[in-house]
C-alpha cells in the first residue's frame, strides 16, 4: 500500500465555539451533532476524511468545561485530556472576535511537543474584518501556533487552507481507516446522538442539559434498521416536556431523528422512543458509564 500522510488531528475549544460545525464540514457529512447549545457534544466523535494523498482522522471533543464540576463534565473534560494525548495534531479552535479566559484555559492544555494549528472560527459573521486584525497579532503571544487560519465552517471559507495547514505535520505512513469509511463509531451511537440533538433543537430552552439517550436495541434486516431508543431525564416534570401536549413534542423529536438517521444510514428505520425518569443520572458514575461516559 502506498504511502501517504495520515494522522489523528484533535479538534478542542471551549464550549460553543463552533467544533463540531467545523468537524463536519471538514469531513462532507453530519457526523458530529449540532446546536446552538453550549455542551452539545458531550462524546469524542471521529470523522474520517480520506484524499489521494492524506488521510485525516479528526477527533471531535466536548467543551472543556471550567465552570461546572458535576460527574457528567468531570467525563467531558477527560475525553478532551484523552483526546489531547494521542494525536499528531491539534486544532484548537476559538472565535473570531473573542478571546476569553476559557480560551486560554484551553491552551494551557495543549501539549508543547505537538504542533497546534489555529482555527479561528465564524469569521462570516464579522461585520468589520479588520477587527479580526488586533486579535490575530497578538494571538502568538498566546500559544507558539504552527500556524492561525481564520475559517467559516458555515460557510466553508479558507477550510482547504486549514486542511493544507494540517497535512503538513501528519506523518508519512499508510491509511489507518479504510477509503470509505467516515467514522469510527456505529450506527447504534450515531442514533442516539441524532435524538439527543432533536431534544437539544426543541426543548434547548427547557431542558438544556437535564436528559440523554439510551439505544436499547438496534437490529438490521436487511436495508431496514430497528431502534428502540430510551429518552433518559432526571425529573418526573422532564417527562411532560418531553411528550408534550399529545405527544406532540416527542412524535417531533422522533420524526426529525429518524429522517436523519435514514439520510445517513441510506435505507429505512423504524424508531420507537419513550422516556425513562432516572433521578440522579447527571452525578451517577456507574450509571453515566452504562450510558457511554466513559
């Protein structure tokens, strides 16, 4: 097999700061779920993108959270130390027009004997770009970066630049996935966090933070895929929410994540999802385990 640049590239911010857009952008499909929630990525999530010349294996982290010290964020911010030590390359990513305290708090993470290449983010949305020009020179100060490229993964502004930035530090090797895969984790997961980001879109407001997702079965025939999934909240009154008058709310979440789930999956999915009140869960160790926090 011919050799190539290939590598794992750990894309780290702090909450809200516009990861797993970029992510999925970088690898042409939805593979990291999205909202304007701060914490909505709450697992490491791979996206695999593969070019004649370069295979990227990006790692996609939770928020690093400094306000917050409950069971659930002890969990995110060890994935994101995880993720930090066993990469080629990191991508911190900040936004554009702000640079804050947890910023930094990221940085001073990112491990020296690494190159960290920066990306920063939301660029379209600055009225004024040369406002973007006292950030960017003083930037240096912060970090010894490889190199800072100001993107949009909205609008997929200069993402090539960030990519070509990248490559330069993967390692020469062969693929270490095959040509057409686009991430590491299965179906089964991939299923739930589509749910959870239907719960985030329509009850974001109500309940940020207060509820997962459990796969309780997942099974093939065929094209056709089986999901029993459990809408898993920590308060009797999280229920109602959930359900909604009728059962408006939740024959919504569902609707939207089934359709997600064949888009991605290409064939049909039959979903049936209910809601588990399971009061603690967010502290619960053993139970946060159970439910894929490692």
């Amino acid at each position: 097999m011919a050799e190539l640049n290939s590598g794992y590239v750990a894309i780290v911010g702090r909450p809200n700061v516009g990861k797993s857009t970029l992510l999925n952008r970088l690898v042409g499909e939805k593979i990291s779920i999205v909202s304007r929630k701060a914490q909505t990525t709450r697992h490491k999530i791979t996206g695999i993108l593969t070019r004649p010349d370069a295979q990227f294996v990006f790692v996609d982290t939770p928020g690093f959270q400094t306000r917050h010290a409950g069971a659930l964020n002890r969990a995110m911010n060890r994935g994101v130390t995880e993720a930090l030590a066993g990469v080629d390359v990191v991508v911190p990513v900040i936004e554009a027009g702000r640079f804050e305290a947890a910023d930094q708090a990221v940085l001073r993470l990112l491990p020296r004997d690494r190159p960290a290449v920066l990306a920063v983010s939301k660029v379209d949305r600055l009225k004024d770009k040369a406002a973007l020009l006292p950030l960017l020179a003083r930037l240096p100060e912060a970090f010894p970066f490889a190199a800072i490229v100001p993107v949009s993964a909205a609008r997929g502004i200069q993402i090539e630049d960030l990519l070509a930035e990248v490559k330069k530090y993967l390692p020469r090797g062969e693929m270490l996935f095959g040509e057409d895969e686009i991430t590491d984790r299965s179906e089964r997961f991939l299923a739930a966090e589509y749910l959870r980001e239907k719960l985030f879109r329509w009850l974001g407001d109500e309940l940020p933070y207060a509820a997962t997702v459990n796969i309780e079965r997942f099974a093939r025939e065929g094209a056709l895929r089986r999901v029993s999934a459990a809408i898993v909240v920590n308060r009797p009154a999280h229920k109602g929410m959930v359900i909604g008058k009728g059962g408006q709310t939740l024959k919504r979440i569902a609707t939207e994540a089934r359709q997600d789930m064949e888009r991605l999956f290409g064939g049909k999915v039959f979903l049936e999802v209910f809601v588990q009140v399971k009061p603690g869960w967010l502290d619960d160790e053993r139970l946060l385990k159970s439910l894929g926090y490692e």
